[in-house]
C-alpha cells in the first residue's frame, strides 16, 4: 500500500514538473504546439561554403570546417577528409594538414599515420551555417578579459 | 544414339540447299520489301530490347542492385538534389555511344552469369567482393577519360567562378590540363565505398 501510495505521488510529481516547465514558456522542439497538431519543421540553413577560416575563440579549440562535406564517408572503408588533409595528401590538395597531435597517440608517442583515436572528423570538427544563435552566447574571448583587467 | 543427329544435319542440308538457289515462286519485290520489313521489326525489337535493359528499373529488379547499391545512390546529390535533374543507373554506368553500349552489354553477360549462381546474392558477399567490383568501374571511367561523367559535366560549361575556391583551383590544376580525369577525385560520391586501402589518393 505504501509503495503503490508512492509511485502515484511519484507519477503526479512528473506530471506537474512536465506542465510547470511547458507553461513557462520553456524552448522545446514542438514549440508549444498542442499535442495534436503538427508544428511546422525548423527552417535548415546552408552550410557555408566559402573556404574561409574562421577565427578559433580559443587556441586549442578544433578548427570549423570552411566547406561542404555533402557524402563524404568516413567509415572502417574509407576517409574522405584525409584524402585531402592528410600529411601526404596536402602537396596535391593544398589543405591544411591534419594537425600533428592527431599523429600521436594518448601517451603523446607519435605515430606514422592519423591516430585511431583522432580518426572521426566530425566528432571535433563540424561545418558552420549562417544562422541566428538559438541562444544568447555570453562567451568572452581571453584576449578581452585581459583587456579589460 | 546418333539419329537426332543425323536428323539435324539433315535438316540443315534442307535448309542450306533450299536457301542456296533462287527463289522459285516468290517475287523479287515481295523478297525487298519482305526483307526490308523483317529488317526494320528485328531492328526494333532489337533495340526496344536493349533499350528495356537500360532502364534503372530493369537494374533494380535484381535484389542485387535494388538491395545495396541503389539504397546507397538516394541519399547522394545524384538522385537527391535542389534542381530535380537526376542521373539514373545506366547514364553513369553505360556508355551512350552506341559501339560502346553494345560492348558494355556483351560485357554484362557476365553479369548475367553471377546472377545465375548467385555471386553477390547476400550483403556479405557483396561487401566482401565490393572493392574488385568497384575497382572495374573505376578502371572503365579511367580508361575512357571519365566518359559518362562528361555525358552532363562538360568541361566547356562549367564556369568555375560559380565554385568553391577549393573546387576551382582543383579543376584549374588538374581537370583543365588532363593531369587527372573525373574520377580520379570523385570516386564513392553515388555509393559507398569498399575497403579503400590501397588505393591512390586514399589514407
């Protein structure tokens, strides 16, 4: 009896917690939409395309990727990415090469090729779209801290 | 045991004697225009046939082909893209010129006989013999400077001011001055890829 007395105060406690957060206006993927109609799908943006870097916020951040990656694998079979950013690919292709903490492994022992580890691109490094921030970003770069000081 | 030979070598004797003197009852108008009739059926049904074996879906009516390589083409700008312009199994893997097509096709009677014995009827073994199959497409598009790439591509069209930085200085080096052909650079963009150690330009 206790324990039944509890799962309901438990399942009613989810419950209000689950309104109070919809009714405050919480972002949520439906938006608010009632639970029977279907909100209309968040625009998608272009992924920008001008093989311009950007600036890193900080210096160990991973570089964005500057360009469309559309279908290119990474996969046990294949890596499109290091078949141009590879050390020995870069004569060809004149991309940056791979940075050399990806050619060492966690011991900081270097190695031949890219490191295992280091091995999923887009784990680290993602490609950018010029859309309006989902949230108000209250990052300072260093530099202006020290400014500041 | 040799009488359905012996009949069969008569037959042939019948037909070569018969087919070898002029004809006895029938005009020389009705043997033109018989002739030019039966010619121009054989010749349509002919390449109505053909032309049947070229359609995408011919090609993924074998589990085969339905079942790996075209799963893997929908997702990439071949079959997907902004402009609706698509390119369809044999516009990249036939060649349009007519010579070519038939040798392509002659070659694809081996096709036919994996499909008899059922070389790549799985998944496993298809991926385990993907690179060997891959690699003939390969060779084929190199051998023939990327020829059914260039069927739509055509370097005088593209304007490569509407590329990327990247895209345009790879073109202008190495497309521009044939150091490299289509396909040298863009191999795996309509499927995926088989294991691709080994292969240049590849880590």
């Amino acid at each position: 009896m206790r324990s039944f007395l509890i799962s309901i105060a438990t399942i009613i406690g989810f419950l209000a917690l689950g309104v109070s957060a919809y009714s405050d206006g919480t972002a949520t993927l439906r938006q608010g939409a009632p639970i029977l109609t279907e909100p209309d799908a968040p625009k998608m943006n272009k992924v920008e395309n001008k093989d311009v870097k950007r600036v890193r916020n900080y210096p160990e951040q991973p570089p964005t990727i500057p360009h469309k990656v559309r279908s290119y694998e990474i996969s046990t079979n294949a890596n499109k990415c290091l078949s141009c950013h590879a050390r020995t690919r870069t004569g060809e292709s004149q991309a940056p090469m791979v940075s050399v903490t990806h050619y060492m492994d966690r011991d900081n022992q270097v190695l031949a090729t890219v490191s295992p580890r280091r091995y999923f691109c887009n784990q680290c490094h993602v490609t950018q779209v010029d859309a309006p921030p989902l949230v108000e970003n209250e990052f300072i770069d260093v530099e202006n801290i020290i400014k500041a000081e | 045991m040799l009488t359905p030979f012996k009949k069969l070598w008569g037959m042939a004797c019948w037909i070569w004697s018969h087919g070898n003197r002029p004809a006895k009852h029938l005009s020389i108008g009705f043997l033109t225009i018989g002739g030019f009739v039966a010619g121009v059926m054989f010749w349509g049904g002919f390449n109505t046939t053909l032309e049947l074996t070229n359609t995408e879906e011919f090609c993924v009516s074998c589990h085969e082909m339905g079942d790996n390589v075209f799963v893997e083409l929908k997702p990439t700008i071949h079959y997907s893209n902004r402009s609706g312009v698509r390119a369809s199994c044999p516009d990249c893997h036939v060649p349009h010129n007519w010579t070519d097509k038939i040798a392509r096709k002659m070659q694809a009677s081996k096709e036919v006989w994996g499909k008899l014995f059922g070389t790549i009827n799985t998944r496993e073994k298809f991926l385990a013999e993907r690179r060997r199959l891959a690699g003939h497409e390969w060779d084929r598009l190199k051998a023939n400077n990327s020829l059914e790439c260039r069927n739509c591509h055509s370097t005088t069209s593209m304007d490569i001011t509407a590329q990327s930085t990247r895209a345009a200085t790879a073109h202008q080096t190495y497309l521009f001055t044939g150091e490299k052909t289509c396909i040298d650079c863009h191999k795996g963009i309509a499927h995926e890829l088989p294991d691709m150690t080994g292969v240049e330009g590849w880590k």
